[in-house]
C-alpha cells in the first residue's frame, strides 16, 4: 500500500507541474496508477466491488483535482470505475445464473415468499443484465425491462448484503476473479489507449483523396498517424500545418511529416484565414471531447473552425476513446481552460515595470494572457473520427455512455459524501 | 452632353475613331487595332465636343483659365513626342493648377453648357464632312479658320493651336496614337499646303517646334472657346483615361517564365529564387533575402541610377526597418522629393518625360526591395499625374518646387490631415470602460487610442500579436508607456479574448472597391472571431489607400515574405524542431504578409471622409478620386 501511495503522490506531483504531455500519456499513465493501485487494493471478502469502487475513486479524485484541465485523468478514472461495475455485474450476474439453478434444489438465504417470484425473475434479469454488460442501459432496454430495476439493485449489492453467500466456496474463487477480471479488463483499456492510433488511422483511405488539401494546427500524434497512414496508401496530398503559437508544436508535426515524406507546408497561424479557402479538409487532434460533441483543442483552433464553417470546409475531430469526456461543458473557455506562462509571449525583461503585481499601485498596466485551450462548439465539428469510426458531433453523448456509467459521473461528490 | 456620362458610354470613342480615321485609306493606320463598330461621326456626341470658337466669347465669363496639360493631353505626351502637341501653355493657367479640382468642376459645366450651342452643331459638319470629302484630317483645319480670322501671327499661331486642339477633342475619345497619326498627316499635309496658308502652316511648325515656342495667348477671350473645349477635355477626358487606368493592368505574374526572364534581365538587384515555393503562390516573386542584401549592399556605388535617397528607402524596406504603409509611403515619397530636388533634366529631353521615366526606375529599384504596397501605388500615380500635368512653360525649378510641393501636400492632406480627421471620428466611438482590441500595429488605430486616453477616456486596450513580425509588442510598448492599461497576447488566443472586448480596431493597408480589407495577415482572422462573436468591427483608413481593385481571396494577390523567419523563433531558441529540415524538399515555408478579410465582417469603416460601411467604398472611389485624391 505505501509503495503505491508513492507512486500516487508521484504521479499528483507531475500532474501539477503539468510534466506530462498529452492526453493520450496522462491516459495511459493514469489508467497504470489505477491498475497498481486495484493490484495492490486489499479486498475484503465482503464488498469487493464497493472496497475496489472506493479505492479507485480516492485516488481518481486526488489525480482530478490535481490537474482538473486534463480531462483525461478523470475519463480513465471514470473508465476504471465502469470497468469494475461491469466486471461485478457480468460475476454477480454468473453467479445468480448458478444460483438459480440451485436454487430450485436448495433454500434461499432471502425471504421465501418472494422466492418464487425472485427465481422467476431473475431469468430476465439474467437476459437483461447479460445485456447490460455489452451495452449499457438505453432507455429501450430500461422500459421494457422494468424487472430489471428490481433485479440489478439485488445483483450490485448482493456482495455485501449476503453474508451467508461469502461463504460459499464459489464466492471466495468470485472475489479474486472479479480483482484478476478488472485488472484484465484495465490492461485491455492500456491497450485500447496505446492503439487507438492505429485504429483511427485505419480508417483514414476513407476520409482522403487524392490531391486533398488539409490544413491542420499544432501537432497531435493522431494526426500524423491519420496522415502518414494515408500516404502509406499512396494517396498523395499536401498538407498545410499552421505553427500553432505559442508553443508552435506545428513546427514538430511539419518536421515528422517531412521526414515521412509528405508534401508539408508551414504557415503561421495568422495565415489560416487566408489559406482556407484552398483547403480541403481540416483535420485536427482533440484535448478532449465533451459529452454535448463541443471539443477542448489547443487554442486557436476556435479560429480555424470558424473559418472552416466561413468557407464550408469539412472541420474534422480525430479522437481517440479516452478523450471522450462525459461531462457537459459550462462556460468551457474559462473553466476548462488554463493560463499558461506570459513569459512565452513577452520578454520579462522588457516589460518587467508594467508587469509587477507587487508595486502597490493596484493592478498593473500590463496583462498577458495565454491561454493553453480553445473550446470547438458542436457546430463547428463535422465530425469526428475515433477508434470506433466516424461519428456526428450530436451521436457523441451517447457513444460516450457506452464507456461510462452514469454513477461516476460526479466523481467528487460521491467521494465526499463517502468521506 | 452630360459629361458626367461620358465614361458610361464605352463604345463612344471608339465609334468616332472609326468615322475619323478609317477614311482615309492611303495612311496606314496602326493605331487602333480593334474597331469593334463602323459608324460615322455624326454621333451626338462629337456635336458636343465642338464647342465653336465663336461662342467661345460668350462664354468667358464662366471660364477659368484651364488645366491644359490636364491628363488628357498628358497622357500622350508620356507616350509620344510631345512635339505634337501645340499647347499655348499659358502661365496663367499654370498658376490655377492648385484649384485644379475646382477648375475641373467648372470646366465640366462649361462643357456641358457648350453642348446646347447651335454652333456646335456647325462645326460637326465641318468635321462630319471630312471624312466624306475624303481629305486628310488637316482639311478640317483649313477650312475652319474662316470663321475665326485670326490676323495677328501670334492669334494664329493661337487660333491654331485651339483648332488642333478642337480637332483633337473631336478625337478626344479616339485612340491617342490614332490622333498622332493624324497630327502627323495634318503636319505633311500643311507643309504641303504652305503656299496656301502659309501663316497657318507656319503656325503648325511652330507649334509642332515646341510648347515653348508656342506664346501664351495676348487674350484670354480669344481662345476662350478652345478653352472651354480644353475644359471640356479635362472634364470629359481624365474620366475616359482614367477608366483604362483604372482596369488594373494586369500585375507581373511570376510563373509567367518568360516575362520573368525579361523582368530579370532588367533587374539591377541579382535575385536568387527561393528554393521552396509554395504550389499555390508561383505566380508571386519569392526571393531568398540574404542574397539579396549582400547583393544590394555591394552595389551601392555601382547603382548609378538609383538617388541615394531612394536607396536608403529601398534598403529600409529590405530590412523591414520601415513598415505600414503609411509610414512606407512616406518614406517612399520623401525620398522621391529629395530626388526631385536633386534631379536635372538632360540636354534634349523634357522634364516631365525625363523624370517620369526616373520615378520608374527609382520604382521598380524599391519594387525589387519589396513589392510596393496599394497605397504607395496610388501615391506614385498621383506623382506621375502632377509630373505629368506639369505645364511646359515652368522652369526647371519651378516645375520641381512644384512637385516638391504637391508631394509635401499629398503627405499633409491625404496621410497626416486624413489621420487627424479619423482620430476625431473614431474618438466618438470610444467610451468609458470599453475594451478595445487592435491587432499588430496600426499607426490610425494608434493614435485613436492615444487620443482617446488624452481626452480622459476610460478604457483597456487588447492587443493581439503574430508571429513573425510581432509589430504589436512596439504597439504595447508605447502604449503602456502613455498609461493605458493593457493586455497583451496572441492571435490564436483571440476566441479566447473575445469575450470580453466590445469593439474592435483595425488598420488597412488597403480597401478595395468590394468592400474587402486587405491588411497585415491575420485581420482577417480577428474580424472573423470579432464578427462571431458579435462585436462591432471598425477598420480606420485613409481614403488615399482604397482601391478599385477586387479580391476575393488572399491568395491571387499577395506578398510573400522571407520564408526563413517561419522556422525560427525569435525569443524562443528552445524550439528549433526545423533546423535540420527546411533544406527539405518536402517542406515549403510560406510567410504571406498580407490577407483579405470579407466585407461581412467588417462594420464600419473610418475614413477622412467620415464613418461609412464597407459597400460605401466603391462610391468613395468613383466619386472623390477624381476630385479630391488625384488632382
């Protein structure tokens, strides 16, 4: 437990100093961290799934707060906490099925008179939740499987109100399958998380023709694996990589592109506008991608959306499952933002006077604001690609359902309230 | 005739070029090369032209001793001998030429008075008949003296003189080259006729000697008609030649190869071509700079043509030490002054012609430095209109204390006045506790802000920057300098800033008659996200800078800049991702300097004729270019 403790507190530290770069990182990272920590998780015999839940969630909060801008953080703390519901529901729901066909044998530890009603249900309740862990409930499935609200309050809590069945020789080999199946199961998503390059850049012969035009800004791995993947394909096209001030990352994708061969050129962002109107198509890489298909993109890209739009161009969002944020945004551009150093900007020596908050005069002469993210409305998305295909901006709440149960939404409140 | 109607019709002068000049057979005419229609010159219009002689009188009191060498007639003095123009330059038309505007207003009334003179009609059928009789263009002015009986050698020299020129606004809309031909013909034709009229032919050569010879008319009434049929001309005319100006000729396009061989066969600055262009912007010139400077640096004393003081310009632009366009245009025009000052018209050439080919070359030497920008075009043509309106009689010095002047005027009234008249007008629209945004660094938009914090008012200023240039730091500087509060950042943070800002401020290199700004890349930008985001968008201009020209891109027209300063990053050596591969045949570095921001986005314009919308430029430029920006 402390070894994992360090490893938390190491991770909160880089977390806040902003030391990881990228989304896809601080996803693959987290989701690491999270699995140590489920490694390392004692579980009792009763609750597993609560004890893993709780666990996870105390370290997903920390990790949250510590850089409440990297939504990805709190998407693989979300994941995580799905993944455990998932694997208890797809055991409890075994272990019911087992039960049920012992149940006819032998009594029930439960009241018999709803016995009779229990074992017929819980037949459904199997189908359903059989169901349930390949899709997540959808409003169909809740309306016409109204014996399901009764069943799946019975399942997730039947490790810790049952006593009597922890002791059963099938629950002990049940509470190490559900540890060992979650850990599967956070491995599969690393795994997601390290290939979803590839599998959106699988897809990229179908969105690029021959002699396109794409402008993209700043750099973002995706892309030129979208890109490169479709010059494997002897497509040939040329791209048009604005610099992306103030941190010009275009400069390192225009760099890539060119070592791979690819008809680069490198604008400055003040130039987008201007070169719009000869472009194809915009692909650009996401921060994240938030549940109403607005996306959080390195700043500026709000420019280039609006001039896509001006100029009908398709505006289009590569992202992978793990930027798929389930949050609504408020107010994105302030809160989902971030300042970052002026000294990027301006030279400190220069305006050193103006910039001195400490004077005593009040407010300083002299602000500089840079900030490290611009907020995409919908709209302004035609669409996004991730590692599930292509989708509309407004399909975008509910493929992100799928990865996400709508109990860890709130990850804080919850750990509040249990604290 | 209407005047005002005069460039309307646009198959008016052609058809009389064709009555006029296809009759005669025997002279190979290779002038107008297309004659789209045959019809005789019976048309009303040339009824108009032809104000008599004798009506002339009457009409004197309305007159006003004209612009003669009014663009008209200038117009083919550039282009051929001026030997051919018999023009009683008078020393007192000379000394009008600052009312010029006004004499032009009134000469187009007086044309348009002479029109409803029945003697007009006579003296069409003089001309009609000319080319019936099939005689050469000089007939006409043999048999019209008749009614002018001039006695005196000077009068006719005179009366000559107002009849060729009659004869010349018969042609006023004929091809000028046609017109020579038929001078020329009128001359061989009245050597020819020297027995018969010897006092008129005599009169011919001596107008055809030179301007000087010709003296200047003893009475004003007596050629007052050809004044009013010179009026008619600077009324009717300039339109007319305006018009074909107007048609932007079209730029040097450089993936044209064989022009830009020529071009550079003509070059003084050795140019090395970059080595990446850009597919979409071959028809823009991109040279490598370093080259270019060592270049032009080791030829500073082999430069013989070139003024020193147009150097010096030249090299401030190559280096970027002087930019905005105003600051650009007036550098380029003191240099010129400063030129003129020192310039000295050769032994058997005109001054007008003489320097006029100067200023060229002087031009294209800037042009080499950097593409002139569209305000410093309409400038030169300003320059090259009063070098060319210049009357013949002034002496050298005079003449070039009057061009030293016009510039000195030019630069007062269209730039420093015109900017004062903005900053008034835009100070209205600055109130307590707006934020202001401005991008790069707009000198108008500087001094509205400067102005605005003196009278007190309240207000943050955001100033939105862009690589490579990064003219918005030297803004902040100063502006934080005055006190005003500030904030500063970048253009890709400008949705970021938008919020908060209630109006935005932006300068112009140039507006077009589209109702398009083309200004510093990245304006189109700003106004893009202001417009979103639903804040007013002013853009202060001077008028001197708008344009007939349209554009609906960013790309047919443009600047490129040197490609080199994309990869590095001034102030931040710890990006230097490209080091290793601009040498790259894949990579293309584009620098573009200038972009066209639609119409849509922009609110208003401010501009020293008042606060107006963007589809108002177009009437700016037809309407008061005339009047107000080149005379």
């Amino acid at each position: 437990m402390p070894d994992v403790q360090a490893l938390v507190n190491d991770f909160l530290i880089k977390l806040k100093k902003r030391k990881i770069e990228g989304s896809q990182a601080t996803a693959r990272q987290t989701a690491e961290l999270l699995r140590s920590v489920i490694s390392q998780q004692r579980v009792p015999y009763t609750n597993q799934a609560g004890a893993l839940i709780d666990a996870v969630r105390a370290v997903g909060e920390q990790l949250i707060a510590a850089n409440p801008v990297e939504l990805a953080v709190g998407n693989i703390v979300r994941r995580v906490l799905h993944i455990i519901r998932e694997e208890d529901l797809s055991l409890t729901t075994a272990a019911i099925a087992g039960l049920n066909l012992s149940a006819a044998s032998d009594g029930d530890d439960d009241d018999d008179g709803e016995r009779d009603e229990h074992t017929v249900l819980s037949a459904a309740a199997v189908a359903a939740s059989a169901r349930n862990a390949l899709r997540p409930p959808s409003l169909q499935t809740l309306l016409e499987d109204m014996p399901e609200s009764v069943a799946i309050p019975h399942t997730s809590s039947s490790g810790g109100d049952s006593e009597g069945k922890s002791k059963s020789a099938d629950k002990s080999s049940r509470t190490r399958r559900l540890k060992h199946d979650v850990i599967e199961a956070v491995n599969e998503l690393i795994q997601d998380i390290n290939t979803c390059h590839e599998q959106i850049a699988e897809q990229a012969v179908e969105h690029i023709h021959q002699n396109e035009v794409i402008l993209t800004l700043g750099s973002s791995k995706t892309v030129l694996e979208f890109l490169y993947a479709a010059k494997e394909k002897k497509r040939s096209f040329r791209v048009f990589v604005a610099e992306g001030a103030p941190r010009y990352q275009g400069h390192l994708l225009a760099k890539e592109l060119v070592t791979r061969g690819l008809h680069t050129t490198l604008i400055t962002d003040s130039a987008v506008f201007a070169i719009i109107s000869r472009v194809n198509m915009v692909i650009v890489g996401a921060h994240a991608v938030m549940a109403n298909g607005g996306v959080i993109v390195p700043v500026g890209l709000n420019m280039v959306a609006l001039a896509a739009q001006k100029h009908a161009v398709p505006f289009v969002v590569l992202a992978g499952s793990h930027k798929l944020c389930p949050l609504y945004p408020h107010n994105p551009e302030v809160l989902l933002n971030e300042l970052r150093s002026p000294s990027e900007l301006l030279d400190f020596g220069e305006f050193s006077d103006c910039l001195d908050f400490g004077s005593g005069i009040g407010s300083p002469l002299l602000h500089v604001v840079n900030p490290a993210f611009d907020y995409v409305p919908p709209k302004l998305v035609s669409l996004f690609i991730t590692d599930t295909g292509g989708h509309n901006p407004s399909y975008m709440y509910r493929l992100i359902a799928d990865y996400y149960s709508a109990d860890d939404l709130v990850v804080r409140r919850r750990v509040a309230l249990g604290n | 005739m209407d005047p005002r109607r005069a460039p309307r019709t646009v198959s008016d002068p052609k058809v009389r070029k064709v009555g006029f000049f296809t009759d005669p057979p025997d002279r190979s005419l290779p002038g107008p090369p297309n004659h789209p229609i045959s019809s005789f010159p019976t048309s009303p219009p040339s009824t108009v032209d032809n104000s008599p002689p004798s009506a002339g009188n009457s009409l004197s009191p309305v007159m006003i001793p004209p612009p003669r060498h009014s663009s008209s007639i200038l117009s083919p003095l550039r282009r051929d001998p001026p030997e051919f123009f018999p023009l009683p330059a008078s020393p007192t038309a000379s000394t009008t030429f600052s009312d010029d505007v006004a004499s032009t207003m009134k000469g187009r009334g007086v044309a348009a008075a002479s029109s409803s003179l029945p003697g007009g009609l006579l003296f069409d059928i003089a001309a009609s008949s000319v080319p019936a009789s099939g005689l050469t263009t000089v007939s006409v002015v043999n048999n019209l003296p008749i009614e002018k009986g001039g006695g005196v050698a000077v009068e006719m020299q005179d009366d000559q003189s107002s009849r060729s020129k009659s004869l010349k606004e018969k042609t006023t809309k004929a091809e000028r080259r046609a017109l020579q031909e038929a001078q020329r013909a009128a001359k061989a034709t009245a050597k020819a006729e020297d027995g018969k009229t010897p006092a008129a032919a005599s009169g011919a050569a001596a107008s055809v000697k030179s301007g000087k010879s010709v003296k200047p008319p003893p009475s004003q009434k007596n050629d007052s008609a050809a004044l009013a049929a010179l009026e008619k001309k600077a009324g009717d005319r300039p339109p007319e030649k305006d018009r074909k100006k107007e048609v932007p000729q079209p730029r040097m396009q450089f993936d044209d190869k064989s022009r830009v061989e020529k071009a550079k066969r003509r070059a003084v600055v050795k140019q090395t071509e970059a080595r990446n262009r850009v597919e979409l912007f071959r028809h823009l010139p991109q040279y490598e700079r370093g080259t270019q400077r060592t270049e032009l640096q080791s030829k500073f004393f082999e430069l013989d043509p070139v003024h020193p003081a147009v150097y010096k310009v030249g090299l401030q632009y190559l280096y970027g030490d002087i930019c905005g366009s105003n600051a650009r245009c007036i550098a380029m025009l003191q240099a010129f002054q400063e030129a003129i000052k020192d310039y000295s018209t050769p032994s058997e050439k005109t001054l007008a012609r003489d320097l006029t080919a100067k200023i060229g070359s002087y031009l294209s030497f800037l042009i080499e430095c950097r593409p002139l920008s569209i305000s410093m075009g309409n400038a030169i043509r300003f320059l090259k209109n009063r070098i060319a309106k210049l009357p013949l009689t002034l002496s050298e010095l005079e003449a070039k204390a009057t061009l030293r002047s016009d510039i000195d005027r030019f630069i007062n009234e269209k730039i420093i006045l015109a900017d004062k008249v903005i900053v008034k007008h835009a100070v209205t629209k600055i109130s307590d506790g707006d934020v202001l945004l401005t991008y790069g660094s707009p000198s108008a938009v500087e001094m509205v802000l400067l102005h605005a914090h003196e009278l007190g008012k309240q207000f943050r200023v955001v100033v939105v920057d862009s690589r490579p240039k990064l003219e918005g730091q030297l803004l902040l500087h100063r502006l934080v300098g005055k006190g005003i509060n500030c904030t500063y950042t970048h253009v890709n943070a400008i949705s970021y800033i938008m919020h908060e800002v209630t109006r935005v401020f932006l300068g112009a290199s140039s507006v077009l008659s589209n109702g398009t700004v083309y200004s510093k890349v990245g304006t189109a930008c700003v106004a893009m996200v202001a417009h979103a985001f639903r804040v007013p968008v002013l853009v202060c201009c001077e008028a001197y800078k708008f344009h007939e020209r349209v554009q609906l891109d960013s790309l047919c027209s443009n600047e490129l800049g040197d490609p080199d300063v994309i990869s590095k990053i001034h102030g931040r050596e710890d990006i230097n991702f490209l080091d290793g591969s601009t040498n790259s045949e894949n990579l293309q570095l584009l620098n573009l300097i200038y972009d066209a921001t639609p119409s849509d986005y922009i609110s208003m314009i401010i501009t020293d004729y008042g606060m107006v919308p963007p589809t108002s430029v177009p009437v700016i430029v037809r309407d008061y270019r005339r009047e107000h920006l080149w005379i």
